[in-house]
C-alpha cells in the first residue's frame, strides 16, 4: 500500500510504468462499472441510488490521482529533483509529454541522492547489493581519514589563519600573504 499511497522514498523507471497501470485500470473500471450498474437509468433510478453512482465517480478520480502522484513524486525523486515537478504535467501542450519522458525514460540516479538509497530491485539503474557496498566504502574511506602528506595531524586540524610560513602552528605567526 505505501508503494500507491505515499510519496516518500525512489522507484524505477520500471517500477513507475508498471504502477501506473493500477491508477489507470482503477479509473477505467470505475466508470464502467458505474456505467453498467446505472446505465440509462440514471434519471430513472431513486435518488440514493443517483447520489452513490455521483459520490463513487468522484472517489474513482481522486483516488486515482493520489496514486498517479505518489508513484510519479517518487519517481522524481529517484532523479533528484522535488515531488513539485509534478507540476509540469499541468503546462499546455509539453506538460504531460515532459513528465512522461522524464519518469518513464530518463534513468535516475545510480547511488544515493538527496531522498535516500535507490527503490529495491535495481529498477534504478544499479543494484541493491552494489548501493550497500558504495556506503560502506564511503564509510571506511571517511573513517580512515589521514591528514596530507607533510603536516602533522595537529596542523590538519589548527585554522589556516593560525600557521606560519610553514604550515606549522606558530605562536602568534600571521599567515603570509598569498600562501596557501
């Protein structure tokens, strides 16, 4: 359900066209079978049965557009770009064809962005396994960090305003102009 209903998280390209079948079956469903029940006797039928055929082709649309919102945010967001790009599809005449070709055939990004890991299943581009691996050697590398070559630890950490000429803190030295 949080895959239709919610906008947090990053699907695939894959992920978002096969989604985007639900909405649309759901829609097209609704309005035949409200369609088939009441039918030419719409005008004809009691009025309860004419305000519950209203209220259910209203649901039908408002539900449907949720869902095509959330799986289309997330797939926005598997190119790292705001759940607001949304927005486009509402533009006259390339709205709807921009967001098409931008979720449906633009790959989004590999690694982790701005809305987190990629959706599971490799949808993305690459898979789960080698997302995993590129965080832990992001993390070893940032656990084993060693000062460059040529300065101690101790002047890795002092503020460049506080070394001398040397590049060793000094007691009240003033940095020289223009070196770095």
């Amino acid at each position: 359900m949080k895959f239709l209903f919610s906008p947090s998280g990053r699907i695939g390209r894959l992920a978002w066209w096969g989604g985007e079948i639900i909405p649309f079956l759901l829609l097209v469903g609704g309005f035949v079978i409200i369609g088939e029940v009441i039918g030419e006797s719409f005008y004809t039928s009691p009025l309860t049965a004419q305000s519950i055929s209203i209220l259910v082709l209203l649901i039908f649309p408002i539900v449907s557009t949720w869902m095509n919102f959330c799986l289309t945010a997330k797939r926005f967001h598997d190119r790292d770009k705001s759940a607001l790009w949304f927005l486009i599809v509402f533009v006259p005449f390339i709205g709807g064809i921009w967001q098409i070709v931008e979720c449906g055939f633009l790959r989004g990004d590999s690694g982790v962005n701005s809305y987190g890991p990629p959706g599971g299943g490799g949808f993305s581009g690459g898979s789960l396994d080698d997302e995993i691996e590129a965080l832990r050697r992001q993390r070893r590398t940032a656990d084993s960090f060693e000062p460059p070559s040529g300065r101690t630890a101790q002047a890795a950490t002092v503020p460049r305003a506080a070394r001398g000429h040397t590049g060793v803190p000094s007691a009240g030295a003033k940095p020289a102009f223009g070196r770095r």
